[in-house]
C-alpha cells in the first residue's frame, strides 16, 4: 500500500505553488517601516594604496544620510573579518584595495537611488600598485608581497598533500606508458538569477539583531556573527527566506552583509543591501582556478598503475573558500575516481593574487569537479595514446561493484557503486558502436565527430564528525518533528533549500516512514529562531544529512507511537507490527490504527505514565560520505571552417541511490548538465595584466540560453547507500561535477587525428579553429 507522496513518487513541488504565483518572499520583498538602503563605493584599481576617502560631497547628496569607511569599522573591530579558512579578509579597507571591485565606503541612504548618487560622490584617491594576477609569477622570488599583514612574507598560502609521493613515483617510473597534461580550469562564477543580499535591523530596545540574508547556511552565519561580533547568539536571528539560486555562492559572508549589520546599528533603522549584477559577477566568491599537472601510468594492455597530481590553486588576495576546515583543497583527493590505483599522490599549493577571494563555489561538492574532470580528462588522455578504445579501458580498470565498500588509493571508503552497469547502460542508450563507426566513415571524408565519455564518482553528505567540520563546528544535520493532534504534520530542518525543493522531498521521506501524506506535512527551513541547528545546504548533503535525520526523528516518534498503539488496540506492543504504514496486530490484519489515530490518542487517550505529545528531534551525524556516480556519453561534430563545436547527442546515467522524487532529481540533472555544458564551452573570468575582470557583464560572461543547451537524455541505475536509513546519495552537484569532461573529451576525440590533446575550457570556436589552423586541417 503506498502513502501519498511517498518515497519514489514524482508529486509536483509543494513550494512551486507559491513560485509560479509571484508570491515567493525573497530578500528583497522584505519591506520594513523606516528602513534605508546601503550601496557600495568599489575600487576601479586591481592593486592600490588608498591615499584619502573625501565624504563630504557625499553627505551632501540629498537623501545620504552616512558614508562607512575601514576606519570606522575599525573602532568597533570589524574592519577585518576572519575567513572559513583561517584567514582574514577586509570588510573595508584602510590602507589597500586588493582586486577591483573591491568594497571601499558604504553609502546609507533612505533610498536606493539616493544611496548609489550618494557612491557617485565619494572621492576616493588612489596610488595604483603593481598588480599580480598570474599564481606562477606570485610565487617568484621578486613578486610583490602581497600580504605584508601575514607572518609569512609570501604569496604561498599553504602546502597540501595526500598519498604516497615516493610510491607513486617509483611506480610511475617502473609503467610502461606514462601521460602527463596541463589542464587548467579557469575562473569562473555563479549567476543564481538571484543575487546576493539582506536587510538587517538591530532592534535598538531589545538589542535583538535580525538579518534576512541570502544564506545557504543560516545557523553557521548566526554562529559566526555571534563569535565575530560579540553578541549573544540568542539575541542574533538569521532569516534565509525563498532564496533563488544558490549554487555556492551563497554560502560565504560577503562584506555587505557585515556593513549592513553595521549600518543598522550606527542609524538605528533596518538596511537593506541588494547586490546589483555586474557587482555579483565581479566580486563574489569564485569557483575553480585550478593549474594543475596530472599525469597516470599504465601497462602496456591498458591496466592503470599510479596517478601523480600537482595544482596551484589561485585563490585571490585571501584565502576564503568555503572548505571543511581540515582540507584546504576540499575533497580534491576523490581524484582516484572510478578505479583502483595501486598509488596515487596529489598535492595542491594556495597563492595568493589580486583578484576577489572565495573558492569551490559553483555546483562543485568541494572541489570535486575539479577532481572528477581532471581524472576523465587524463584517462582519455591515456586511452589516445594506448590506441585504445577509452570505453575499454575504462571498464578494463573500474573498481567492480563486489569490490564495495572500496578503500581508495587517498584513503576515502567509497560506499557503493556499480559503475560497469552505468557505462554499459549510458553505451546502449547512445548506440556507442554504431557511432563509432558512423566516426570512422566519417573520418575517412575528413570530417569531425567525436564522442567522449566521463564516468565519474562523487563524494557528498559531509559529513562524518570525525573527520568533517567547519571552524570546528561539526558537520551533522537535523530534524524537529512534530505531529498534530489530528495528525497533520510540521518538521523543521537544518538546512535550507535555494530551489532544491526540500519542502517537498523531506515531507515525501517523511510519509513514507509514519504513513501520512506528504500533503499533510508542512516542512520549514532557514529561521534560526524556530529551525534546529544544522550547518546548511551546499556540497548536496542536505539528503544525506539532514534526509537521514527525517527518517530518524520520524523512527523514534514510531517507537513512541507504537505504545499508544498498543494501548488503543489492548495489546503488548510486542504484539504490533508496522506494515503497509500503520500498526497492525501480527497475523491480525484487519486490527490496525494509524498514525493519525496515534496522533490524537497522543494528547486524549494515553497509557497510564506515558508523556503526552508526539514529537521528535534528530541530530544525524552521518557514518560515512556517500559515494554517487555516473556515466556521461557526448557525441560532438565540429565545424572545420569556424571551430563551432555542436553537441550532438548527450546520454546521462546518475545512481545516487534511492530517488525520493524522479522528476526533482531529473530537474536537478538537467540544471546541473547545463551548468556543466556553460562550464566546458562558455564562462570563464579572467584578468588582464592590470588585473581588470573580463567577463564581468552579461555581455561577455556568456550563460547558455535555451538556443545553445543541448537536449539532455537522463536515465538512472540504482543501488543505495548502505548506511543511509533509505539508502539514498546525494545528487545535487553530479552532473555539473561530470559534465565537462565527457564534452571535452568528445571534442578531444574529434581533434585526435591532429594529435591535440588538450584544450582548456571553455571550448570556444577560437580556440578549436586556431588548433585546426595550426595543424593545417
Ligand atoms: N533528491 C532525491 N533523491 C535522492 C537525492 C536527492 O529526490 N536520492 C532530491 C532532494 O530531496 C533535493 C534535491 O534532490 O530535493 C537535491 O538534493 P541533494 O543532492 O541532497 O542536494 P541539496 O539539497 O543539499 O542541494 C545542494 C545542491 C548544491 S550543493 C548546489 S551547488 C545546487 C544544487 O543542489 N544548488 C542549486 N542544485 C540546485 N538547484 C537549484 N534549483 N538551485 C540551487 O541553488
Ligand atoms: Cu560547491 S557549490 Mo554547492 O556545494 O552549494
């Protein structure tokens, strides 16, 4: 018997009823009496010393009301700010700006328009500086130091390494085909239709702070203020209302929440920040920026040996990514990917530059994409130039599913996994032979097509407190449940969604264990005042986290239902068994009660002794990561006279376990494939030598539209986690994790009679037709 809205269903989203209305409540919608508006004064200069910040035409505007300088945080100690990495980063400055775009004053204004005339009037004199962009040139000998407030007089962060560095070059020394590439990943950013902001109104009375924040992490923000500020935790509330996009970027603090908080306090009125576009794309936390070398060995049959990886991470003038505090390179060592290397090393080396701050941001599950491209790209790489079929050699070398659980060659246990089965499905679905004999033909005419393959594995669900933390918080999540006396439903969580549909696929866990339907179940998120704690959405841990945790607090208030049961129906509660949702007596079918009859003996007709009520928390602190995977075939034809690369076909097949909804998670593969086709063939920020953004406007930060985005054809394998209480994976981030590098791979595959082995994405026409001219094709 199923329940409504139970597990496997695809029920419409609960929370869309509002959406398609216009009736969403985002940060902006938040209107408060009194309040005023803030704007940013931001610096032209990549690299400058800060001579003088003149006001006083700016307090002339009519409407201004204050102008906030570094030097007047600095009263208050909030000039800096510490970083989730152990850094400090400026709110305002005093002395240097450090990237353009850089926040320099802050205008409050009681309107938005009289704020940004207000930013128009500051005078701000500069003396530019020398500017370092490239992470190579930042680690010369002469390179400027760019930190001088650091111990350290060096750009060079910190060192990283995982694995056995001797082992694994010896090894590589004794294979007897060895590759080695240079892949670089560049820069690139967020650009959630949303951008960042909040209001934040420090009661002046009861001293109380509340913010409306655009938060992927509510509790850690409330935390953190609470430590960096000085107030009483229980006199801060974090509001992370309808958030719409979050993908990564949503989960640093950026200056302006802290100015705005500082404004409240020094006007004694709620402001309001809003971020415009160009301001999004040019100074929040960036994704990726990763040179890194790899190189693998193999025999001579294509067995894989060894796998040595070295990176230099660019990570702008501080270092602010969004990490578990114990990996400055996030989950980067999943590198091993699909297969078992005998030996493997990584070993990764922040650098400070002139550039804006942050790190992992973008659908990256900590820098997972970074690793799950690099391996498919070098694995390909490998295949070219073994003369091997790179599907062969894939499923020559995959771990095999009775190897699970696997212990990787950097230490992770892989739960479960059955990547043979993805592949061999993801080759039927495309028709891999005939297309490659299509290619042959099509070779023989001179023409180029190409099909590339990524069989990645992920590493979500951080994670287990052992290991996962961040600034020593540890990484569970949680579910508050209560049930009604009539039986209807409210659970609040830890976490937060920003378009993931947790209202929906949290009630839908939560049918399935206590027998309600989903419509009866109200789910609620993001208010610190009434959530439990948990450490938020982001690296697609919600399902794995704070899921479990429905699934637990909705076990324990059956432990306690189950003796009301008992009692209603006169027998022991040994005697119950929970079948087809409900209690019923063993062998006794027809003699059952609901939950919702429990519910309301729950506060009228209880046994003798027991408590009333019937409700339940759970604070889950998951064993282990959970380990989803998949296979992506793309098929390409590239235009020999421009360069334009077309995708033809594209074939995604996930697992990440049990699937809660089929149409969330397809919705949340499509979104994430089209991230993943952006990634590999459109965005890109970058620098010129003055340290100025290109790309920092829509006109040439290039999203895809519906034009370019190819059709996607998804299909799933499943096979659970088996230590998630209903087995499922997280799933959020995979397909912009594995994405990029069957494109790649497929217009690899197409260049290969020229012998090209590597362009850096994105894959523009330029660059493909410049290969093409330069081989003289
Ligand atoms: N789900 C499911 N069955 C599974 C796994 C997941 O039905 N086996 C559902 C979940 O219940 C949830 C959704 O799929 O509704 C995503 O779940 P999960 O993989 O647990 O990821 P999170 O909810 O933690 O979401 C975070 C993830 C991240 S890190 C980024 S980045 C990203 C992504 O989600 N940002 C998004 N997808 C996004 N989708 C939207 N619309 N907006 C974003 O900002
Ligand atoms: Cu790294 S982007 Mo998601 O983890 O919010």
């Amino acid at each position: 018997m199923t329940v409504q809205g139970g597990i496997g269903q695809s029920i419409k989203r609960k929370e869309d009823a509002r959406f398609i209305r216009g009736k969403g409540t985002y940060v902006d919608d938040v209107k408060l009496p009194g309040m005023l508006y803030l704007d940013i004064v931001r610096s032209p200069y990549a690299h400058a010393y800060i001579r003088n910040i003149n006001i006083e035409k700016a307090l002339k505007v009519p409407g201004v009301l204050a102008v906030i300088r570094g030097k007047d945080l600095e009263a208050a100690n909030l000039a800096w700010m510490p970083t989730l990495m152990s850094d400090r980063q400026m709110v305002l400055p005093i002395e240097r700006v450090m990237y353009q775009a850089q926040e320099v004053a802050a205008v409050v204004a009681d309107s938005r328009y009289a704020a940004a005339d207000g930013v128009a009037a500051v005078e701000v004199d500069y003396e530019p500086l020398p500017v370092v962009v490239d992470p190579r040139k930042a680690l010369e000998p002469d390179a400027p130091i760019l930190r001088p407030d650091r111990e350290k007089k060096t750009n060079h962060i910190w060192h990283w390494e995982v694995g056995d560095r001797k082992g694994t070059e010896e090894l590589l020394r004794k294979s007897e085909v060895v590759v080695k590439e240079n892949i670089y990943i560049p820069r690139i950013l967020v650009s959630s239709i949303e951008t960042c902001g909040c209001v934040a109104d420090l009661d002046p009375v009861s001293g109380k702070l509340t913010v409306w924040m655009t938060t992927q992490a509510p509790h850690a923000i409330r935390t953190v203020f609470a430590l960096v500020a000085g107030l009483p935790e229980h006199k801060i509330r974090i509001i992370s209302p309808d958030i719409g996009g979050g993908f990564g970027g949503k989960v640093p603090v950026y200056p302006g929440y802290v100015i705005a908080v500082v404004a409240s306090l020094k006007t004694g009125h709620p402001v309001k920040w809003i971020e415009d576009r160009s301001e999004n794309l040019q100074a929040d936390s960036f994704a990726r920026d990763y040179h890194i070398t790899a190189e693998i060995g193999a025999t001579k049959d294509g067995k894989l040996t060894a796998l040595l990886v070295k990176t230099i991470a660019d990570h702008g003038y501080t270092d602010a990514a969004a990490n578990p505090s114990k990996f400055p390179a996030g989950l980067f060592h999943i590198i091993t990917g699909s297969y078992p290397f005998a030996k493997a090393f990584v070993e990764v080396d922040g650098v400070y530059t002139n550039k804006p701050p942050g790190g992992i941001a973008y659908r990256c599950s900590f820098r997972v994409t970074e690793a799950a491209y690099t391996i498919e790209r070098i694995v390909d790489i490998l295949a070219q130039k073994l003369g091997m079929d790179p599907a062969e050699l894939r499923l020559r070398n995959f771990i095999r599913p009775e190897e699970f659980p696997f212990k990787s060659a950097l230490g992770w246990t892989y739960d479960s996994g059955n990547y043979h089965g993805a592949l061999r499905k993801a080759m039927d679905m495309i028709g891999y032979d005939e297309l490659r004999k299509e290619q042959e033909e099509k070779r023989k005419r001179g023409e180029l097509m190409g099909i590339g393959i990524s069989s990645f594995t992920e590493i979500v669900g951080a994670g287990p407190s052992h290991t996962f933390d961040i600034l020593g918080l540890k990484m569970f999540d949680s579910c508050e449940l209560r049930i009604h006396p009539t039986g209807k439903v409210i659970a609040r969580f830890g976490t937060k969604s920003q378009g993931q549909g947790h209202e929906t696929t949290y009630a839908q866990i939560l049918a399935e264990e206590l027998g309600i339907p989903a419509d009866d179940i109200a789910v609620e998120e993001g208010d610190t005042d009434t959530a439990p704690y948990g450490l938020g959405t982001y690296a697609s841990r919600s399902t794995p986290t704070a899921g479990a945790a429905a699934s637990m607090a909705a076990r324990k208030v059956r432990d306690k239902a189950r003796g009301i049961a008992a009692h209603l129906l006169e027998v022991s509660p040994d005697d119950l068994e929970w079948k087809d949702h409900k209690f019923q007596v063993k062998g006794v079918p027809g003699k059952a009660k609901t939950m919702q009859e429990v519910a309301f003996a729950a506060y009228t007709n209880l046994p003798p002794g027991m408590e009333p009520g019937l409700e339940a928390v759970s604070y889950y602190d998951p064993p282990n990561m959970t380990y989803p995977f998949g296979s992506y075939i793309c098929a390409v034809d590239i235009d020999k006279e421009t360069g334009v690369v077309k995708v033809r076909r594209f074939v995604a097949v996930d697992d990440c376990g049990t699937i809660i909804n089929p149409m969330i998670v397809e919705g949340q593969i499509h979104g994430g494939l089209t991230m993943g086709f952006a990634a590999a063939m459109l965005e890109e920020i970058s620098y010129d030598e003055n340290g100025n953004a290109w790309g920092g406007t829509f006109m040439d930060y290039l999203l895809p539209t519906a034009v370019e985005t190819p059709k996607w054809e998804t299909a799933k394998t499943t096979t659970p986690s088996p230590h998630h209480p209903i087995g499922a994976k997280g799933v959020g981030e995979s397909a912009t994790v594995g994405a990029p590098a069957a494109i790649v791979n497929a217009v690899m595959d197409a260049l290969s009679p020229y012998g090209v082995t590597n362009i850096d994405i994105p894959i523009t026409p330029w660059k493909v037709w410049k290969v093409l001219h330069e081989k003289g094709a």
